[in-house]
C-alpha cells in the first residue's frame, strides 16, 4: 500500500464557526503530490462513513491532530470538505492561517488501494483518505483561479 499526501486549498474559514471549507482534491488533474506526479479519478477516495473518524492535522504529522473533517462533497471539481478546528492555540493559528492566506493549503493523507501508471503519472483509481492536515503551500496553485464558491461546499 502507498500512502501519498496530496494538496488542495482553503476557500473560506470561519472562525466563530471554527470551520474551514475547501478543496481536498481535485479530480482529473496532475499534480505533484508525495510519490510524484499524480492524477485522482473522480471518486477515487472513500471516505468513512462518520467524516469525524478524519483529523485535522498540521502537515501531516499525526501526532498534531487539531481538529476533525465534518463533512464531504463529491462535486464534478473536486472532493470537496468542511472541518472543524480545536480550540487551542495549533487550532487557532490554522484558522487564522486560512483566513489570512499565509497557511491556506489543504493536503489528503490517504492510502492507496488501486493505481497504475500512465506516461509517468500515478492514476489513482482506489484510495481510503486517512487525515487533511493544514499547510502552506498546496501542489495544485493553479486551482485558485477556478476557487468553487462557498454555497458549493457542504455545511
């Protein structure tokens, strides 16, 4: 099994809320993620059926959890999520990192299940999505022009 840390991007934090909505994962698109240059089939991540079994970490480190996933969307774009930050001072700087644009990247944790190669890039058709940690520069920039709106991402 792989296990690859991919790159998305905050669209909205909300920190009354103690809420970041954004893009997890965008599908059918190259990026350049732990293992290399890498492509996500839509749908290619399952998710648990309670979001909250998925952590909110600071880049990646799993012993620095800070928060948990609330909620999934699957939209044509990408996977698209809603997380909710702790109340301590590692939560607060992810949500004023966010909305401050200084820590505005998203990153998947996931293990892959199923992939295979073409032309050099991982095609990941299967993969179980463990933790997003906060961090600050994603792999997917060019994202950012085409960020959804917030009434696209689930509450």
């Amino acid at each position: 099994m792989t296990r690859l840390h991919v790159p998305g991007y905050v669209t909205a934090a909300d920190s009354d809320g103690r809420t970041l909505h954004g893009l997890a994962v965008p599908w059918n698109t190259r990026g350049n993620t732990s293992a290399g240059p890498t492509l996500f089939v839509r749908g290619s991540i399952m998710v648990p059926a309670d979001p909250s079994n998925v952590k909110l970490c600071w880049e990646h480190d799993r012993t620095e959890v800070h928060g948990h996933a609330l909620s999934f969307l699957d939209a044509p774009p990408a996977l698209l999520t809603t997380l909710r930050a702790d109340e301590t001072e590692r939560g607060n700087a992810i949500l004023t990192g966010a909305a401050g644009k200084m820590r505005d990247g998203l990153s998947v944790g996931v293990d892959v299940l199923d992939a295979h190669y073409v032309d050099d890039v991982l095609h990941v058709l299967s993969a179980f999505l463990r933790e997003i940690s906060s961090v600050g520069v994603p792999a997917w920039n060019d994202a950012r022009a085409a960020q959804p709106s917030r009434k696209e991402i689930p509450a």
